[in-house]
C-alpha cells in the first residue's frame, strides 16, 4: 500500500475550474488590504521558535480560552493532524475518525499504518453527533478520536452537550485517548458569534484551526493546535521541531495582523457569505431534484441529489460544463451527496455557476 495513495481532491489546487463550486474558503484576503507602511521593514528572516510567534499565539490563546504556552503554531491545520497522529499513533494502533469528515483526517492515520475505524453520520439526521456510536467504537487501547465542530463538507456545527458527552465517554473506555476536534470553521459563524472553543474542555482534548477558510487566507499556510496536557504539548513541540523546524516568520507575522484586524476581515467575509448563501437557498428552493442541509459556520454545505438523479450522468454533465462540486467520496460519503462551496466565487460567477450546476441536475434526471 502506498503511504500516500492519490487523492482526487488536490485537484482543488492544482486543476483549474472556471466555475468551481468544490472549495471551501471565504473570500480570499488580498494582501494590498492587510499591509501597513513598514510592517515587514524590521522582520529578520532567520528562524524563530518552535512554539511560533509569542505575540501570534497570546492572541490565539486569548481568543480560545488557553494560555499562550499551550498553543503551537503549525503550518496549516493539516500540518497540525498530521503531528498529532504522529505522536499519538504507531502502526496498528486504533483511531476512530466521525464522517463524513476531511480526508486527511483519515488518510494521514492510514500513512501511519494505524487501524481507523470510521463512524458514519447520517444526512437524514443532519449529521449531528451520534455520540453512543462513536463511544461504541472506541477501545480501551483507542488512541485517537477525530471529530470536527463545524464539520467538514456540512457545515454543522456539534452542540456543546454532545462534544462534552463525547470527551466524557471516551475517557471511560480509553484514558489515554485524544479527543481531536477540528475547529476550522468556528470563526466562520454567520451571526459573527463563533460558538465556544473546545480547547479548554479537559486535558485530553487537543483542538486545530487555521486562516484558511474563515480568513480567506490560505495561502498564509498558519494553522494552531491547542493541547492542555504539558506532556503532550512536549510531545507535539518535539514532532514539529523534527519535521519542520520552525514555521515562517514570514507567515505568523502577516497572521498576526489578519487576526488584529479580525473584526474588519471576518466582517466582510461574513456579509459576503451571507448573501452567498441567501442566493443559493433561494437558488435550490427552485430545484426540486436537490436537497440542502443548511450549515451553521463557514463557506460550504451539502447537498443530496434525489433518487430521480442518476448519480453518474450528473458528474459527467457538471464536468462538461466546467463545474466541480466535492463529491461525497471524498469525505467518506455517496456520491449522491457533495459539497458545494458558495464563499470562493465573485457573486456574478457564483451566479453563473449555480445555473450550469441546474443544468447539469436536469440532464440527469
């Protein structure tokens, strides 16, 4: 088995698609917007530290309920998965991944030859948190266990009760398990209030986000993880140090002042997305072939076609019209569901883009 097998889903990066409908960012922050006379003047490019900008991590700290010291600032949110399977999970060791759900969540377990059990959530239910069955699968020699608040590719975000049940339920069964949540939409709440972090919900609970999706500003490439736990915040400290040193100096600086002016910039997002997502409510209102879940945060939802629409002409009429949507596969799902990402897209494109994604559930069905 490869380590790292191909991935449909990096075509999201390296493909272009006129009408792309399978991101999942806010608008993207330009760089003109964020820069102030001088503020790169008196950077020295050398290393920094481990833990990453002191100054970037008080303010994350402060935003999460933490203190600064058990915050670590990684190169994107994946960057942080990836450490915290590193260090949590060795070949044949047991983790237990909620989906659907973003898939290195899964594929960077498998690279490390763990055993993933997976536990489906269902559309039907509104992929709320089926807490009794993720506990079921968790064993007395579990790991880790992955969830996401809000999800991704839904959007939904998990009630405080259900995470907190959830953390509960696996420390009974497997003390040394860590309880991920993937918190990489939270900032992206459309009433502009992000529900509470779970970062300070106990020692075993290590939380990631990043300025991607929220911010608009991957390119960035600065995530977080938060861990309580000072033994293993050593441990993830160790890990980054061996695989990446440190992160860019570069990087933390200019996320620093995104987060600064983080009331200017998640405002404008906030308004965009929720225009977006009006136009695309009303848009499927009048396709009745389509079902939308709605989300609760961030700049992507899913969608389901119903059983009148033949699941394969409906990929190949979006691909001859220039549209991509995430199909469900890659996160673990049907293909009868995908994810539609409404922030990414000027409004006259995205526009556009919902009429060929009508068009193309037409001749389907």
């Amino acid at each position: 088995m490869e380590r790292f097998p191909p991935t449909p889903m990096s075509d999201l990066v390296d493909e272009p698609c006129r009408y792309d409908l399978g991101e999942s960012t806010s608008p993207p922050l330009r760089l003109g917007s964020l820069l102030t006379p001088g503020l790169l003047d008196d950077l020295a490019i050398g290393y920094g530290t481990t833990p990453g900008s002191p100054a970037l991590r008080t303010v994350v700290a402060k935003d999460l309920g933490v203190d600064a010291d058990e915050v670590l600032l990684t190169p994107g949110g994946v960057a942080g998965m990836f450490l915290l399977a590193m260090v949590t999970c060795e070949a044949g060791d047991h983790a237990v991944v909620a989906t659907p759900c973003f898939p290195p969540a899964v594929s960077v377990l498998n690279s490390l030859r763990a055993s993933v059990s997976t536990v489906p959530l269902s559309f039907d239910a509104g992929y709320r948190l089926d807490v009794p069955a993720v506990v079921a699968a968790v064993r007395p020699t579990t790991r880790l266990v992955s969830v996401a608040s809000p999800q991704n590719p839904s959007g939904v975000r998990l009630a405080a009760r259900d995470l907190a049940d959830l953390v509960a339920g696996v420390a009974a069964v497997a003390p040394d398990a860590v309880v991920l949540v993937d918190e990489t939409y939270r900032d992206g709440a459309y009433d502009g209030v992000p529900a509470p972090s779970a970062a300070s919900l106990g020692p075993s609970v290590v939380t990631c986000s990043s300025l991607s999706k929220a911010y608009g500003a991957p390119g960035l490439r600065v995530g977080w993880l938060t861990a309580t736990a000072p033994a293993l915040y050593e441990r993830l400290r160790r890990a980054k140090f061996t695989t990446l040193i440190t992160g860019s100096g570069v990087d933390e600086l200019l996320a620093l002042e995104v987060l600064r002016q983080r009331d200017s910039v998640l405002g404008s997002r906030r308004e965009a997305l929720g225009f977006a997502l009006a136009t695309l409510t009303s848009w499927v209102s009048e396709v009745p072939s389509l079902e939308l879940l709605r989300p609760d945060a961030g700049a992507l939802c899913c969608l389901r076609l119903r059983p009148e629409v033949s699941v394969s002409r409906f990929y190949a009429a979006l691909a001859a019209r220039d549209v991509r949507v995430g199909r469900g596969s890659w996160f673990f799902e049907s293909d009868r569901v995908f994810r539609l990402g409404f922030g990414h897209l000027p409004p006259d494109v995205f526009g556009e883009a919902l009429e060929r994604l009508g068009s193309a559930v037409n001749a389907a069905s």
